[in-house]
C-alpha cells in the first residue's frame, strides 16, 4: 500500500550565513524540489512541492542545502517511513550552524 507525505512549511530560527538571508534548496531523494530566500524568523510555505508517494518497504530521503559560492552547505537530512498518518510532524536540520525545522504529515 502506498503512502503519501506533503511537507507543508519550512521554518528558520538560525540562518547558516551569518549575515543576510540563505538561499535554501530542498531535496527529496535526490531531486531538488522547492528553492527559495529565507532569514532568521521566518516560515515560507512549501506546499508547492507535490505529495510524495512511496511504498511501505521505502523511506524519502528529505536533504536540506544553502547554497554559496564556495560549496554548497549541507544542513542535514532526515528519513522519512512511517509516523501516524494525519498527525503533523516536524524535521530538524542543524548542520553547519543553522537551525531548520519542516512541518509535514502523512495524508490519510
């Protein structure tokens, strides 16, 4: 049976850089899905990227980067598989400094 996550919101108590916003992109197994300009504070809404659907015997790979010049910098990564479907949940990214939650859930 399949199951269907849509992330909803990506929040930043702490920018990577320390001056000026990050330039944040997102990538679910390996495929950039959503970019964007985001500061200390701030909550951008990310219901844009379509719902991932994937199968019971499969986790989604959710990669958090700020993009730069010298390299992009990684910020983290969580596995999503299985949490009740209907609750919100949220991942937390805080490599390389930066403090990043995303709000998502599993559709019913």
């Amino acid at each position: 049976m399949a199951k269907q996550l849509k992330l909803y919101s990506l929040s930043c108590r702490k920018t990577e850089d320390e001056t000026g916003m990050d330039d944040i992109f997102l990538r679910v197994n390996g495929v950039t899905r959503w970019s964007g300009r985001i500061t200390d504070g701030q909550t951008v809404d990310i219901t844009s990227i379509d719902t991932i659907v994937y199968g019971d015997d499969q986790d989604v790979r959710i990669e958090l980067y700020e993009r730069d010049v010298e390299g992009d910098d990684f910020l983290g990564f969580n596995s999503v598989s299985d949490y009740p479907a209907g609750v919100p949940f949220f991942l937390q990214y805080s490599l390389d400094e930066a403090d990043y939650t995303i709000k998502a859930a599993l559709l019913t």
